[in-house]
C-alpha cells in the first residue's frame, strides 16, 4: 500500500548496485573503480536527484545531505484487543518496547542524474560496510540503515542540506557532444528512406586527403566494428579488459585527478530534455589510426605502426612525455603517474602472465589484445592452416553480452568486421580529422512506434 507522505517529503529507491549487487562484491576494488554506467560515479554511492528537484532544494553535485526516515511505528500493543480502559495500570506503564525508534538516517552526497523523476531519491545499496573488508571498510554510505520494515520498501525520507561538499570521483562529467559527430543515430525509417541520412553517414568514412604514404597492408589487417544499437553501456567490457591487460586499480583520490587507467571506457551523451533524455553510449578505445597522429610526435619512436595496422606500443622504449596524449583527438591514451605493480609474493599471480605489467612513467592503452592476435597466428602456423574468418576474439568481444563488439581482419571479406564495415551507417568517429581509424562504428538505429506515445 501507498504510504501517506507530508509534502516535503520525497520517496526512496534503494536499488542494487549493478556491480557490487547488495554489497557481497563490494571489497573488489576492480568493481569500485568501474564507472557506474548511469553517473560514470565510482568508489562511491550517491543520492540521485532530477534536475527539477535538486534546483528546489537548492543542491548542486556532491553536496551533502540528510537523508531521515520518519520515526518507526510503535509496536502493536495487543491488549489494545482486549479492550483495556484508560486508568489501567498495564496499559498507562510505559513500555520501552512501544517507544519509537531513534529515526533512521544517514548523509550522503548528491549527484544530479537527467531522467530522474522528480521528488525521488534512488540510492544504491551496498556501500557504507563497518566488517572486516580491507577495501570496501567506510566506502560510501550504508543505504539499509533506511530500509524499515515500518515504512515498506519505499519510504519518505527528508533531504535536509548539511552545508559541506564531498568531492565525488566521476570519471566523465561532461555529458554533450558540442554538435560533434561522435555517436551517431536515426531511425530505421530514415536509413531506409531518407537520403540525406545515409549522405551524412557516409561522410564519415571512406579516404581522406593525406600528406602521409599509406602503409603497406599484406596479410591480415586487424579491425573493430561496435555495433552502437545493440550496446546497452553495461561496461562489462571495460572489466573484460582490466582483467585482460593488467590494468590497474588506482584508486579514489587517482581518479579524481583524472588519472584512471582503464584502456576503454564508455563515454556517454545525453539528448533531449534534462526530463526525457535521449542518453547514447559509446565505448571508446585506441582506435588503431592508419595516419595516427600519436605516431609522428614520438621522439623515441616508442608508438609504431604494425605491418597487420597495429598501433603498438613499446613500453621499455618510452620515456613518458606524453606528446602522443597530446595528439591523441579520441584521449584513449593513459600514462601510469606511479608504479602499481604489485612485488609481495603471491599478488602477482592475480596478473595475466601474458601481457607485460607496465613500469611507472610509460604511456599504455588498447593493444587489440594482440597476445591473442600472435597465439593465433604461432597456432596456425603450426598446423599449417590460414586463421579463420573470426577466430580471433578480443576479451572485450568475448564478455559483451549484447555482442556488439566484432573483430577480425578487414582483409578477409568473409569475416564479420568486414561485412559490419559494408553496411550503409558504418562511420569513423572523427573522421574529418583524417586519421583513418580501424575501429569502425555501427550509428545508433531507433525503430519508435508512434502509436506508443
């Protein structure tokens, strides 16, 4: 049943992490470091407010407030049933059972989420562990204290302002794409129909006037297709390369500095009105330029070109002058500002054996899982046999749930990166910028029906 609220009252969602869950996974510092796909908040929970509603309350991002639970209801007295009459000294003794309970409550950053709905706070579960938990101990603040059984699943709680400010490390807090061709979309009825639609999708891609010779391409040529219809933004993909590549944990105060180190992450933009957004994803990696622009301003030629169209990076060869993050239009590079390997014993097995842990001072960043690339390559030559179309599977490709994500060599016409590169909306992010990426995406293809308005 609907619970009565006072006016000023909003109502409370406590929700499941969707990386922590209630807080069994919470000490895995890989998970409170991935950027919840909603804010992109990490090592933290957050009370989410709309727009409408922040603005009434006079709140702006990280400012702390008072989250209250009214006070819990007495105790059911059961000689109330009985019929007990006022005087009787059973009933007019107080019961510290019947008293009320302190109201429950909690402070807890705020962050200004579009789409929200108004006079709503939604807070995720699992944070604010006072255990045993060497990571999670103190991280975040404990949404269950709220949860009574007196008030059902979701109470009224009031917002009361505390007036101090808690710095929340968000890894992108920037949500418009300046009109810039980053994360295209359309309806189906316009890809089918509508020229001028296809015109502009196929002005992000195809050659580019370059003063730079192309490269050579014998043998396979590596390439990405990320289908953007089909991608629900759920990162998993983002933990499929931390895991993969070595990638490591930095830390809460590190990425407040901006200085994560995950080699993709998933940039999201928000459309329409702050009430009904059109919210798009996209993840974005080392895109594997043809004309990279990192390549040229090396001075120790420590980024390269492979004859397969690799970018490749020679860690011991660097000497982190970070020219080619300077050069870079996608920011997919990362530069490791301390050393985070791991020298006690047995912590290093947690590593993958086969891609090397980086040494403080270096540039890294997406490689296409090229340990997979050459273990195909050593198998195939050793069975004497070419590589099939798609057996090359990257480990972001591997855990992406929707399978947006493919790839292959755009040499074999068999493969399906090269067939997702035929299709009419494939583009380059950028492409005016005449790189010429290997990564290729699939525009944003919305199929509304209008009778559902």
């Amino acid at each position: 049943a609907a619970n009565p609220r006072a006016p000023a009252a909003l109502e409370l969602e406590i929700r499941p992490h969707p990386f922590v869950h209630d807080g069994r996974y919470t000490n895995n510092p890989w998970l409170l470091e991935l950027p919840e796909p909603t804010t992109q908040l990490t090592w933290d929970n957050a009370a989410h407010l709309s727009p409408r509603t922040a603005a009434r309350l006079g709140l702006e991002d990280g400012a702390v407030v008072t989250l209250r639970v009214g006070a819990r209801a007495p105790v059911h007295d059961p000689r109330d049933t009985l019929g007990a009459m006022p005087g009787d000294p059973a009933r007019d003794t107080p019961d510290p059972a019947q008293d009320p309970a302190p109201d429950p409550a909690i402070d807890v950053p705020v962050i200004i989420v579009p789409g929200q709905a108004d006079n709503a706070i939604t807070l995720h579960a699992g944070f604010g562990r006072d255990g045993g938990e060497q990571i999670a101990r103190g991280v975040g603040a404990n949404a269950f204290r709220l949860w009574t059984t007196a008030t059902g699943l979701h109470p009224a709680v009031t917002a009361t302002p505390r007036g101090t400010h808690r710095a929340l490390a968000v890894t992108q807090v920037h949500g418009q794409d300046e009109q810039r061709p980053l994360v295209l979309a359309g309806t189906l009825q316009a890809l089918r129909d509508d020229g001028a639609f296809r015109d502009e999708l196929a002005r992000h891609r195809g050659p580019r006037p370059s003063i730079m010779r192309g490269f050579p391409m014998p043998g396979a040529q590596w390439a990405m297709s990320i289908d953007l219809t089909t991608c629900t933004g759920c990162a998993a993909c983002v933990m499929a390369c931390a895991a993969e590549n070595n990638t490591p944990v930095v830390g809460r105060r590190a990425v407040q500095n901006k200085r994560e180190m995950h080699w993709l992450r998933i940039d999201r933009y928000l459309g329409g009105t702050p009430d009904e957004p059109d919210v798009r994803v996209q993840p974005m990696t080392c895109q594997h330029c043809e004309s990279a622009p990192c390549e040229y301003v090396c001075p120790v030629e420590a980024t390269t070109h492979s004859p397969d169209g690799l970018n490749e990076m020679t860690y011991n060869r660097c000497i982190g002058t970070r020219f080619c993050s300077n050069n870079c239009p996608y920011k997919v590079r990362r530069f490791n500002w301390f050393d985070w390997k791991e020298h006690r014993g047995l912590r290093v097995l947690a590593n993958n054996p086969d891609v090397t842990v980086r040494d403080r001072g270096v540039m890294e960043k997406c490689t296409y899982c090229v340990q997979r690339i050459r273990r195909a390559e050593i198998d195939a030559r050793i069975a004497d046999r070419r590589i099939g179309p798609d057996e090359v599977r990257t480990a972001c490709q591997e855990a992406c749930p929707a399978r947006a994500i493919a790839f292959g060599s755009i040499s074999d016409p068999a493969s399906t990166v090269a067939e997702q590169r035929r299709r009419p909306h494939s583009y380059a992010v950028l492409d005016d910028q005449g790189t010429a990426p290997r990564t290729r995406y699939l525009a944003r293809i919305r199929n509304p029906n209008g009778a559902m308005r």
